[in-house]
C-alpha cells in the first residue's frame, strides 16, 4: 500500500503540472507527452451511462463533456430497450449534436429469446457497436447465430459476489470459448476484486476476448467493497493501464462510477483526472 500511494503522489504531481503548463501557454512540452502517449495507448476513454442513472439524457450528455470524455455506452435508462425507431434515431442525433460516440449499450440482461432479439434490434437501429449483456448460458447459441447476422459484438458483464453466471471473467470463458469471438468480455474490474481475483491477470489472460472495460477502484478487496474515486481504492490503477497498452488493447474503457449517484461529478473529474495522469506518465 505505501509503494501505491507513492504512485499516486506521483501522478498527481504529473497531472498538476501538466495543468500549471497549458494556463501559462506554454504546450510544446504537455503537447509532446500527449503525443508519444498517443503512439502507445490504442484504447479510447468513454463513460457507462450508468454512472449518472439519477440524471436525464440531455444533462447526462452535457456532463460527460465536461469530464472530456467522447464515447459513451448507455444504460436503458437513457434509452429505453423498448423505444421505438423514431425515438432511437432522435436520441442518436443528439448524441451526435453534443459531439459524442454513442458506442454501446448495456448492461442489457437476456433471459429470453424475445429480450435477445430486442438487445440486437435496438443496437442496430441506435448504430452501436457492442452489446454489454448478460445472456443466460441455454441463450448463447441463439446470441451467436445474431452476432454473425449483425456483426455486432457481445461483452459479457461480470458482476462479482452474488453473481450465479458470471461472477469473473473466467466463468464466461468457460461458456463462451468455442463461439464466435465477437463475442468476448466486459471486464469490471472492480467486480472481479471483490471476488477476491486478480483484475489485471484476468485481463492479461483473456486479451483476446477483451471487448469493453468497465474502470472504477474499490475500497477493499472483498464482497464489502465500495466504489470510491479511482486511485483512493486497492486496485493498481497504474499497473492495470500498462497491461492495456501491453497487450494493445484497441477497445473503450469506460468509466462506471457508481459512488454519489445524486452529486458524481467530483468524483467522476477525479478519476477521470487520475487515470489521464497515469497514461501521460507511461
């Protein structure tokens, strides 16, 4: 834990200074960092809508620019699974008007044929490209038969302690490694420390089935865990990001943060802040 926090202290640093040098104008430097990152990090940063559940579309949009994030991933919240074609393309049009990527949807559960049919229908009509879902295992076949009609990809969620089907990453594989492999993993870190698995080593493992990410720091590595603010928790948030770049990871990670669902901001611009920080220092 001490080596940890002086990781932190360091980053932080970093990101201050980074800051102190774009408002005395002086970018060549910060401009240079951000483009030797650029060369290494093949991943993009989104947002799980999730994270502003308690927030309506238009100002979920409004804040997910504020942070600077471009991709986001909504939760049905923000566009219902049963929303006509009509309405999907007027969501969409405003997800284009405030200049984001609307790349995915989810967490979306499939416990039936008719809700797979819907997950796929509703995709393809909002232009996403990966499907954050939790089929039930009987509905796999059925979900790769539409994977290869759409060319759209599923990424299993797992969801850690209390979780029957897929708890961690390795339970999905189990049941997924002979399908197409568009359809691969949702990798919550934060739900597979809590089951007491090594997050990183998970991902590292199954590379080549990692399809999205959701990033987020846990107090503890238990079923007790709580989100708090990414690099106040127990994941090596460091560590983690360098495996990424290591096994060029080319998908979105995808902030969930789940703490204060009534006031996130603060949160949420810290941790986006902290994990910026990191990557312009690897």
């Amino acid at each position: 834990m001490a080596e940890k926090e002086k990781n932190r202290r360091q980053f932080i640093k970093i990101a201050s200074i980074g800051a102190a040098v774009s408002l005395t104008g002086v970018r060549s430097s910060l401009g240079q960092v951000r483009g030797a990152q650029a060369g290494k990090q093949q991943f993009k940063l989104g947002l799980a809508s999730y994270t502003l559940r308690k927030f309506n579309l238009d100002d979920t949009l409004a804040m997910t620019k504020r942070v600077g994030l471009k991709y986001i991933c909504f939760k049905s919240m923000h566009l219902p699974l049963d929303s006509t074609p009509a309405q999907i393309r007027s969501v969409v049009a405003k997800v284009k008007e405030a200049g984001l990527i609307l790349y995915g949807g989810g967490v979306i559960s499939m416990k039936n044929e008719a809700q797979v049919h819907q997950a796929f229908d509703y995709a393809k009509a909002a232009g996403m490209k990966v499907i954050i879902g939790v089929p039930a295992p009987e509905l796999l076949p059925l979900v790769n038969k539409k994977v290869r009609q759409y060319d759209i990809k599923v990424a299993i969620h797992n969801h850690g302690p209390g979780d029957k089907l897929y708890p961690i990453p390795a339970r999905a594989i189990e049941r997924i490694k002979d399908l197409d492999k568009r359809i691969g993993l949702c990798h919550d870190i934060g739900h597979t420390i809590r089951v007491g698995s090594d997050p990183i080593a998970s991902s590292r493992k199954f590379a080549d089935r990692l399809l999205d990410v959701h990033i987020k720091d846990v107090s503890e590595a238990t079923a007790k865990g709580h989100g708090v603010e990414i690099g106040r928790g127990v994941i090596d948030i460091p560590k983690f990001l360098k495996m990424l770049v290591k096994i060029k990871y080319s998908g979105i990670v995808s902030f969930e943060y789940e703490k204060d669902a009534d006031d996130p901001m603060a949160g949420l611009a810290e941790s986006v802040g902290y994990v910026r920080g990191v990557l312009a220092a690897i």
